[in-house]
C-alpha cells in the first residue's frame, strides 16, 4: 500500500498533468474555430472546380485523346496511395483512423495481386504505416516546421503526384484524409483523384450550366487538370486540421474528466489511509497509557 507522501506526490502529479490537458483544450479550441471557418471556405472552391471539370469532361469529342489525369492510363495495375495525418499527436484516433483506412485498402489492393506505392504526408502516419508497409513507401513528407499549411505545400505534393504519374509509376491515384464534419465526428475518407472519379464529378441537373470555351476543351483541361489535383490535395489539408483541432478538443477534455475523476479517487485513499494512520497512533497511545 503507497504511503501518505507517496499519495500526495501523486494526486500532485495528476493535477499539473489536469492543468496541462485543460490548458490544451482550450487551445484546441481556439485553432479549431479558425481551421472549420478554413474548411468550410474550402469546400464550394473544390467543389466548383470538380464542377467544371464534369462540364469540360462532357464536351469532349474524342475520349481517346483526352488528358492522361482524366481518363487514366487505361490500366489497373498500380496503385499509388497518398495519406494525408498530423505531425503532432494527442489527438485521439485522428492519425489512427486514417491509417486504419488506408491499410484496408492496401491489404484489398496486394490481395489482388496489383502494385502498391505509398506516400506518406505527416509523421504519425508514417510511424504507423512503416511497421506493415515499409517496403511501399516511396516518399515521405512532414510539414512539421510550418506553422500553417498553404496552398504552396498542396501544391509540393500534387507536383510529386503528377511527376510519377506522367513518368508512368502508377494507375491510380487515392488520397487518405479524414473529412471533418463536428467536434467528435471525423469521417475518414478514400478520394481516387487519378484518374477522376465519376462519382467524384456527380451535379445535379438543376446545377449544369451550359459553358462556351476558348480555348478548346482539351487544352483548357491540360491547364486545369494539374491545379485540380492541388486543389484536392490542399481540401484535404484544411479537412484534416479542423478534424485534428476537433479531436484533439475532444480528447483533452476526455483526459481533463478523467484527471479530476483520478484525484477524487486519490484523495480518497489519501484520507482513508490518513485516518487509519491517526487511528492507530490513538490506538498505540492509549494502549501503552493502560499498560502503565
């Protein structure tokens, strides 16, 4: 049984650790307000732009000669997997989601007998995707030392991705991310950006309009196809730090209860072995009083 000092030293202990998780939520809460304004901003952008893109896609007269980025190779036989985590954690199953996800479709994609390439954007998911899937990884990114993630980051990963792809190292491209949708709900996602997913480009016809192009349809989507695939990517980003800021609200606040929950019981012990203590200092006392 700990003694009384070493009680104290604990329930010490766990209210500094309380303070420091309290002080973290609160934080959390702050980024987070910005980084959901960020998100929401974000989406009719790269919702337009798929709009678009749907638009151009329809006015093609010759499919066969279509942007590469649109229509694909042609073949299904490599895979290259871009996830999307943290560098930093204490943040609940944000990071674990993710990379849950993805190994899911790893392990669909090598039970297939297809190729399988994975690059990794943050360090938490690296970490966790090494352990099974080492081998894959052909790149690794970190924007650890940035405070915010720009438009200019999206755009260093959606370069690496359209480099492989036009020097023929993959198929298909699907990209990892957790899409935020409220404080404690992160939906993590799978979007298949190369070649472009239909489902992806689905408008409703209330919302087609009819569009004239000058230039031709074919060389405004060579232009538009790579800023496409940075736009996504740089969606991503704002998605996934608004599900970081939420998650890791949700869990400092889970680990600021639980904290108070650990001291009430500390303190507890505490005085019930405080009181045993006095009682038998009573008890020694007045027992040595009689032996006299």
């Amino acid at each position: 049984m700990p003694s009384l000092d070493d009680l104290k030293k604990r329930i010490k202990s766990v209210k500094s650790t309380q303070k420091i998780t309290k002080a973290m939520k609160m934080v959390a809460a702050a980024k987070l307000r910005k980084a959901q304004e960020n998100a929401e901003k974000g989406r009719p952008y790269s919702n337009k732009m798929q709009n678009i893109i749907l638009n151009l896609t329809k006015s093609i007269n010759d499919p066969e000669n279509a942007p590469k980025l649109l229509v694909g190779t042609g073949k299904d036989k490599t895979y290259l997997c871009v996830v999307l985590t943290a560098d930093r954690g204490l943040c609940g199953g944000f990071n674990s989601n993710i990379c849950k996800l993805a190994k899911l479709n790893f392990k669909k994609i090598l039970n297939e007998g297809k190729d399988l390439k994975i690059i990794t954007v943050g360090s938490k998911g690296l970490d966790q995707i090494r352990r099974e899937y080492g081998k894959y990884i052909i790149k690794k990114f970190s924007f650890k030392d940035k405070k915010n993630i720009t438009f200019n980051e999206a755009e260093i990963i959606g370069n690496e991705i359209i480099n492989l792809f036009q020097q023929d190292q993959f198929d298909k491209c699907i990209l990892f991310y957790n899409n935020f949708k409220n404080v404690i709900t992160q939906i993590p996602q799978a979007q298949q950006i190369i070649p472009t997913e239909s489902k992806n480009l689905e408008m409703e016809e209330d919302n087609a309009f009819s569009y004239e192009f000058e230039p031709e349809e074919d060389e405004i989507l060579e232009d538009l196809l790579p800023k496409n695939i940075s736009t996504q990517v740089f969606k991503a980003f704002l998605e996934n730090a608004a599900s970081e800021q939420g998650s890791r609200m949700t869990a400092m606040d889970n680990a600021t209860r639980n904290a108070g929950d650990l001291v009430d019981k500390l303190t507890i012990n505490y005085n019930r072995s405080r009181q045993a203590a006095i009682t038998k200092e009573l008890i020694e006392i007045i027992s040595g009083a009689e032996s006299l």
